[in-house]
C-alpha cells in the first residue's frame, strides 16, 4: 500500500513538472502568435577576394553574398585604350586588369588610384611596341599571372609591379590562367593561341608539361577534381590529368569554342560558336542536353548549381535549368553580350556591347538595375568587397557601390 501510494506520488510530480514546462515553452515563446517576433537572416559579407576570370577554379562565376538593388558609381579608372580584360581582386584591397594600351595595372579599390602599371612586350619588338592584353589577370600567393599578345605569361609582384619572370608561348593568350597546389608546389595553367595548354611552376616559371589540342585555346582551363578540362577552337573539350597532362578524354561538340568550360557540380557548360550550349557528363561524357538558339555564344556560363546563365550574340541573357536545359527565361538587351555573367545574391549580372551594365533578378529575368556607360562592354563583372567592378572598351575601369539615396 505504501509501496503503491509512493509510485501516485512519482506520476503526480512528473505530470505537474510536465504541464509547468509546457506553460514555460510557450512563456518564452514556442507559442506562435500575432505579437511573435521575426527574425530577419543575417545579411552574406561579399567575397573580399576575386583571385581568377571566373571566381574560382571551376570557372563558374558565382560569388557569395548579396548585390544591392541599387548602385552607384564609386569611381573610373582610365587607361589608354580598350579594356575587355576582366578584373581581379586579391586580399590587400587592390584590382588588376590589362588593357589594349600594352599595360596591366594595379588599382586601389578604395579610391581607384594607380597602385602600379606594368609594361607587358618581351621578344619580338622588345619593351617598344604596345601589345594588347586582352586576357583577364589572375593573382595568388602575392603574385600576379597575366598573358598578353607578346606571347608570354608574365609573372608580376603584386606588391611592387617588378617582373618575376615571363614564359614564352607560341602565339598570343588572351585566356586567363588557372592553378592547383600539385605535390606541395603551386602550378599555374595556361592555354595559347598555338594550341596549346601549358603547366609551368609557379615559382621558378619553368615548364612541368604542355598538353597539344588541333586549334586555338581563347579560354581558361577549368578545374573538375584532378582533371583540367580546356575547350578549342577545333570543337573539341578536353580533359587532362592536372598532374602530368596525359589526355584523359576528348569530347566532340562539333563546334569552335571561344568560351571557359564551367564545371557544375559534375557538369561540364559549355557554350559555342554552332549557336548553343551544350552540359556534358564530366565522367562518361555523354550529352546531358543542347540548348540552341539562332546566333553564336561566346559569353562563358555562369551557375549557382540549379541554374545556369548565358549571354548570346542575339543580345540575350538566358537561364536555363541546369539538370535539364530548359530554358527559364530570357532578357533582351540591345546588343551582342559576350560578357560572362556574374552569379551573386539571387542576382544576376552582365554587361552587353550596347554600353549598358544589367542587374536581373535570377529567378524570372526581371531587370533590378542598369546602368549606361555608353562604350561596348566585353570585360565580365566581379563582385569583391561590396564594390561591382566592370571594364569597358571605352578605356575605363568602372566602380560601383551600394547606393543609399531614396529612390526617385
């Protein structure tokens, strides 16, 4: 009786104690009502770093963060002639980009200022005739890798602007270069316009391999795990072993490839000249999908993983799925867009040889923004430090930043 009196008294107290934590649950607020607060998502710090073309060594163009609805201009740099090159950005708050006007310069993202500019032009026609730079920089490790039409990749002290060393190649590179940490020692990765892909040390500026492809390489080498994966101008992709260069596969699309393969979660998007876009399975190779429309595609992809963003040369932005190639929607702009989409915030970016930079909202192609600069734009935008950084064939390197002015 005793025993049966004590196990009333335990369930008694449980009951109580479970009752009193339910009350106290929905005192604090487990108890969903009109006067609960919402808690607003902490906003994403953009990247401080934009160290190759691409933004990262798959080439996908995605960057982190959240873009503004409204920008304004920060500041221009002016050079001395075209820039169609794309900026980079590296840990110290300075960017870098080449120019038609044979130099690549060092420009302070706080104020635009000229940090240093470098004079490209070794071999032929020495230091005294003005060889294009076409190709985006890329900077790692405090140095900075940009080729040029005088045939080399030049190896720059980000610091001081002082040669490290130059590497000839056969022809003119106006691709970006791409690197991998193989072995313990940094290699950098270069195509050419001799056709072809080259792996030099980064230190020394020796070379470790060269892979041959049948035509020109316009593009960056793009990473997929241990394979560098390079589209040509013979219309073929090309996968080697980033190690030792050895071939790994050849994938025909039929079509010469202007454009940097981007590597998406397994996919190789590739755009071309034969007006399409094509994903390949980066395993067996297979065809996943073509999209295809009336004019070439120059512009590289850009991706967050569900969707994938292209320019054409019909003056359109398109997105497309992904896993399908379905076409999501499509946005008119007045001119040809070879620029290459930027990826950030839901939001996505180009600028168009009509002399107009686009935001458009990634899900439905809406237009958030746009701003006129009036040259042709063929440079690609970079999203670092919550500064928007564009070139333009105008000759200027353009600065946007957040704008906090009410709207009008």
């Amino acid at each position: 009786m005793v025993r049966q009196k004590q196990s009333q008294a335990r369930w008694l107290t449980v009951t109580l104690c479970v009752i009193v934590g339910w009350v106290a649950l929905g005192a604090v607020g487990c108890k969903r009502d009109d006067q609960s607060r919402k808690v607003e998502p902490r906003p994403i710090a953009p990247p401080l770093v934009w160290a190759m073309f691409r933004g990262d060594a798959a080439m996908t163009g995605y960057a982190a963060g959240q873009l503004p609805d409204r920008l304004k201009l920060k500041w221009v740099f002016k050079t001395g002639d075209a820039v169609v090159s794309t900026p980079v950005v590296d840990e110290n708050g300075v960017a870098y980009i080449g120019s038609k006007d044979g130099w690549v310069y060092a420009v302070s993202m706080a104020d635009g200022g000229q940090v240093w500019k470098y004079r490209v032009g070794v071999g032929e026609g020495g230091g005294d005739e003005a060889y294009a730079v076409e190709a985006p920089p890329m900077v790692v490790d405090g140095v900075v890798y940009v080729g040029s039409d005088d045939r080399h990749l030049h190896a720059i002290d980000a610091a001081t602007g002082e040669r490290k060393w130059a590497f000839a190649t056969g022809d003119r590179i106006v691709g970006s270069a791409n690197t991998a940490v193989i072995d313990g020692r940094r290699v950098v990765y270069v195509g050419s316009y001799d056709s072809v892909l080259y792996a030099i040390d980064a230190a020394t500026g020796t070379e470790l391999w060269r892979a041959e492809t049948e035509n020109f390489i316009n593009g960056a080498p793009a990473l997929a795990g241990d394979r560098l994966v390079v589209g040509g101008c013979d219309g073929f992709v090309y996968l080697f072993d980033a190690k030792s260069g050895s071939l790994k596969n050849k994938l025909e699309v039929a079509e010469p490839i202007a454009s940097t393969v981007a590597v998406v979660d397994g996919k190789l998007l590739v755009s071309h000249y034969g007006n399409a876009v094509v994903c390949l399975d980066a395993k067996t190779g297979r065809r996943v999908w073509r999209f295809k429309r009336g004019q070439p595609f120059v512009s590289s992809v850009g991706s967050d993983g569900a969707l994938a963003y292209v320019g054409g040369r019909d003056g359109r932005v398109y997105a497309l799925d992904v896993a399908s190639g379905e076409m999501k929607w499509e946005y008119r702009t007045r001119g040809q867009v070879d620029s290459s989409p930027l990826v950030v915030g839901g939001r996505v970016v180009v600028g168009s040889e009509d002399g107009r930079v686009y935001v458009l909202d990634g899900e439905d192609g809406a237009e958030v923004w746009r701003y006129e600069i009036g040259g042709s734009i063929v440079s690609s935008p970079v999203w670092a430090r919550g500064l928007l950084l564009i070139g333009c064939e105008d000759g200027v390197l353009y600065a946007f930043e957040k704008d906090d002015e009410p709207a009008r």
